[in-house]
C-alpha cells in the first residue's frame, strides 16, 4: 500500500479483504495474511478521517469570525444548538 492511497482506496481494499475472510476456504497461514493486511487498511482510513476532522474543527468559527473547536456533533446537528451560545470556546 502505497501512502498516496486514497481514503477510498483503502475503504474498497479493506472491503475486498473482508469478503474474502469471510468466505473462508483459505488457510490459516492466508487468513492471517489477509488479516495483516486489512488492518494496514483500516488503519490508513482511520488516520485519514482522523485528519479530515482536524481539518473541519480548524475550520470552525464563532460569531466574530475566530476559529473555535466543536465536537462533531454540533456540526451535524446545528437546528438543535441553542439560539444563544456561549462567548467561551469548549
């Protein structure tokens, strides 16, 4: 796997990797293989997403245009925050 992997490089590759465990047939020495490499898989989309939400809290701003962080969910679901919202980043 090279590094330059996309995210959905890897995502399709991890989804191949567990058809294949999952349809067995294959030795125990090959499912582990298999294994091993669906873990480089997973891995690599984990470090990704894990990058890309970095990147949306960066981006995040509060009323006078400074950046604040905000869990995820309060992006997802903006029509539940309260109308009047703390002057102090959390």
């Amino acid at each position: 796997m090279a590094k330059s992997d996309s995210f959905e490089t890897n995502l399709k590759a991890l989804e191949k990797v567990v058809e294949k465990l999952e349809s067995g047939g294959g030795s125990l020495e090959e499912a582990l293989s298999l294994f091993e490499e669906g873990r480089r898989h997973a891995k690599a989309c984990s470090k990704k997403l894990n990058e890309v939400e970095r990147k949306i809290q960066t981006l995040l701003e509060d009323e006078q245009g400074h950046p604040v962080l905000r869990d995820m969910e309060e992006v997802e679901a903006p029509e539940s925050a309260p109308e009047e919202e703390e002057d102090f980043p959390k």
